[in-house]
C-alpha cells in the first residue's frame, strides 16, 4: 500500500507557520481579458487546450466507482477515496455533458449514485464504522465500503466543502422536470442542510479544520487567506445550520498577516496555487467585492490573478537554480514528489513526496518539483501566461508527462537519483510522476471550461446557498446584485 498523503488540514497549517514579463506570443491563439459572459469558440481554443480538457474530464469518468460514485484519491493503481475528488468530479460530469463526452442521460446516471451514497453513508462517532459526523465527512474514505479510510484520517471540514461545491453544482445544474433530476435536486438539498456548520466553531466565530474521534477538534481554525473561502461561503448559506455573519468578518480580520509584496505583486498571499484556485472553481468573484475588497479596491479574483503572475516571476528569477524553470515551466502547488530524500553533491538538495509546495510571501516550499495544475487550473486567471506554458512544458517533456488522462501530478527536471520511490519513475529528463491527484485534475478541467465559457460559474450563479453565502458575507455588486439567471 502506498503511504498516505499529507491530510489537507496539515499542508494548510504548513502554510501558516518583479513586475508582469510578457510572454512569447503563440500564434494558435489570441489573448482575451477575462470579462463575464465569455464564450470562446472552438478556433479560439488551442488544441492542445482543448485535448486536455477532454482528457482530464476522462481521469473522472474512468476513476470513480460507478456504483457509489467514489472517486480515487489518485490513479491508477490502489486508492483510497477523496471526497474533494468526489466534488470535482460531480461538477466534472456537467462539463462532460456540455462538451459532448458523454450524455446527460450518462451523467445523471453517475451523479445519483454518487448521491445515493451520500445520503445514506454512516454518520457518528466510532473510530472506524462512519463516513462522517454532523453532515460532514472523512477526508479519506474506503474505496470499497465508503467508510473512513484510517484512523489518521480527519473528519474535514474543507473537503467536505469541495465536495458540496460538486454536490449543489449537480442541485442547480439538473433542473429539468424529470424524476431522476427530481431525485438529484432532493438529495443535494438533503445532504448539504445536514451539514451542522456551528458544530465546527469550537472557537467560534472561526471553523475548525476538523474532528477525529481519537483526538477530537484539530487546534486550528481555518484564518489567514486560503481555499477556505467556500468553506465560509457555505456555513453562511446554509438554511438549517448557518453560522452567524461575523464568522467572514473574522475570517477577513486574520487576511493582515497574508498582505504584501512578492514578486513585483501586492496581493494576499498563499503559497501554492490551490489555495488562490479552489474556491474559484465554483464562484465567480469577478466584480463583486466584501468588505475587506472595498477597502484595497482589489477583487479576490484579481488576486488570483497576481498570484499566477507572482508565481511565474518567481519561477523566471528562480533562486533555488532549478532544472528547466523559466517564462513557460513554471508551477508550484500540493502535489507529488519524488520522495523525502536528501542528496548531497556540489549543495545539499532537500526533495519532498506530497507536500504543499508553494512560493509566497513567508512560505516557499520549492525542490524543484514542477505541477502542471498550478498553472492549468489558473488559465482563467490568466491565460496569456498559461496557454504558453502548457504547450511548452508539453512540447519539451512530451509523452513523458502526458497520457491518457492528461498531464501527470507533476515532475522534476532536477531529480535524477535511482532510487526506490513512493510513486513515479526517474528518466533521463528527471523524476517523472506515474500517477494524477484528483484534487489537482478538478481544477484543470473546471477552470478550462469556466475560461471557455463561464460554465460552472453560470450554474452557481443560480444556486441560492452560494447567493445567500455571499451576500451575507457582504459581497456586492456585479452579477450577485442582477436577477437571479433563468433555468
């Protein structure tokens, strides 16, 4: 069996302990500012563009247990369950449907099992019989019986979280008069007003990161600036087991310690680009703006943005004299490696398995480990810099990083020590991963179409959790103040 990842609450713990270079132009594609309502037609989309979205959809489709809708934690090979990957992947079937990879007949198919599951999994406090506890569920769960997967596993609140962005995604998007779609709507509805979020203020207004049975609440609270925007946007909307408002008004109040400059960028800082992508996946924050945004005039999609600029600045400085970094191979996020495993030579190299890599304002973690879904889940943020990146880091390292579902975890053009390895394989290019993370596939797959045409975007704009989350977390202004969009 293969160790186990770094649980999400763990890498985000981690985190808390020069100006924009133009990029070669491509002449495949033209770059368009990311304006509301875009539609991109397929000759504006590059091929390779295009091929990965199809090819990361599949990694979904050809991963998860079409019984209970469970999807691996990575693949192929042994997994256990990530309920994040879940949720990318019910919002991924939606995606598939649009783009004609697979029917909507198909995908409801899929989406109510994955429900069904769900709905009926366990729920209480033993150390091994449940899937969760006060709605929420196990970061981890069993492949086979859908139960917590190890006792070093936690019951999170954040993946939980992704798994209702996927969950509320599938309750907004089947909205026809049917009974399967019927069904869906009733048991998306189900799960998320079971979700007790006061529950998980054990220092309240702030959430917990988690409960285990054996130790109880982890002794830290989601604060700083991270992915766990949705978390709070969630607690707020929800209509059974709200929290109250001044819960994003503390969550905003921790922001000071994750201001500042890096890298030629005023932003709010967190060093992998998860943390400036998850969130995302499900709301557009184009145009509207909290408090804390009024006052520094500044979106939190913009600061996404200036987190991908900042990042790639960072990779063309590169001060650690990493192999193959520069304008178009860049990436840093939580991802495989080739192994806790210290080389001596000419300097001493420290290289990691998962962990969160990560370049920011007092965080950097960087061994040369190079993720392409740092930079493909951020080409909505900004396309100008990714397309050429994809198409470079594929151009160069070729079949080597890419296969049927689309890009590996990750890679490192630095790692050249024959030696036994948690995952992946050493080739003449480097360290190369064997497998892809689903928590790293969700974002390339969503954000492409969400570039593409505002997809996942437009369906969420129609929900009324994530509206009413917002609005009283006091964002306003752009589409959360037009009507409510017609099914």
């Amino acid at each position: 069996m293969k160790l186990p990842h770094r649980p999400a609450w763990l890498s985000s713990l981690l985190l808390g302990a020069a100006l924009l270079l133009a990029a070669p132009a491509s002449p495949a594609w033209q770059a368009q500012p990311a304006t509301p309502e875009a539609s991109r037609s397929s000759a504006e989309v590059p091929a390779l563009v295009n091929d990965l979205e199809q090819r990361t959809f599949r990694f979904f489709w050809d991963s998860a247990d079409p019984a209970t809708g469970l999807v691996p934690d990575h693949y192929p090979g042994e997994s256990f369950s990530s309920i994040a990957a879940v949720g990318f992947g019910l919002t991924a079937y939606g995606v598939g449907v649009e783009r004609g990879y697979i029917t909507r007949e198909q995908a409801i198919e899929r989406t109510l099992a994955t429900l069904r599951f769900f709905d009926t999994a366990p729920q209480g406090d033993s150390e091994d019989d449940d899937s969760g506890y006060h709605g929420f569920f196990y970061h981890f769960l069993d492949m086979k019986s859908g139960k917590r997967f190890a006792r070093w596993t936690e019951v999170s609140t954040v993946d939980t979280s992704l798994l209702l962005g996927g969950v509320l995604f599938a309750q907004s998007y089947y909205d026809r008069d049917t009974p399967a779609e019927h069904e869906i709507r009733t048991l998306a509805d189900r799960i998320y007003r079971r979700v007790d979020w006061p529950w998980a203020q054990v220092r309240p207004p702030l959430i917990s990161m988690g409960w285990t049975p054996g130790g109880k609440f982890i002794p830290h609270d989601w604060e700083g600036y991270n992915e766990a925007m949705l978390v709070y946007v969630l607690a707020l909307g929800s209509p059974t087991h709200p929290v109250d408002s001044d819960a994003w008004s503390a969550w905003t109040g921790t922001y000071d310690r994750s201001w500042g400059k890096f890298q030629g960028q005023q932003l709010l800082n967190f060093g992998p680009l998860f943390g400036h992508q998850y969130s995302h996946v499900w709301i557009d924050f184009r145009g509207i703006r909290d408090a804390w945004n009024r006052q520094h005039d500044l979106d939190y999609f913009e600061n996404s943005r200036r987190a991908v600029i900042a990042q790639r600045n960072y990779a063309i400085t590169n001060p650690g004299h990493w192999t193959g970094y520069g304008a178009n191979v860049w990436g840093l996020t939580a991802s495989n490696g080739p192994g806790g495993i210290l080389v001596e030579g000419q300097g001493r190299r420290q290289f990691y398995g998962y962990t969160a890599r990560g370049a920011g304002l007092g965080y950097l973690v960087d061994d040369g480990t190079i993720v392409p879904s740092a930079a493909a889940g951020s080409i909505a943020f900004a396309p100008e810099l990714v397309i050429p990146a994809l198409e470079e880091m594929k151009r160069r390292y070729g079949t080597a990083i890419y296969n049927e579902h689309g890009f590996v975890d990750a890679f490192n053009p630095s790692f050249h020590v024959q030696t036994l390895l948690r995952t992946g394989k050493v080739l003449p290019m480097g360290w190369v991963d064997s497998e892809q993370l689903g928590i790293d596939q969700g974002p390339i797959v969503l954000m492409i179409e969400n570039w593409r045409s505002d997809f996942v975007w437009n369906v969420m704009k129609k929900n009324p959790y994530i509206r009413k989350g917002l609005q009283r977390a006091g964002f306003e202004g752009g589409w959360l103040d037009a009507p409510v969009p017609a099914k």
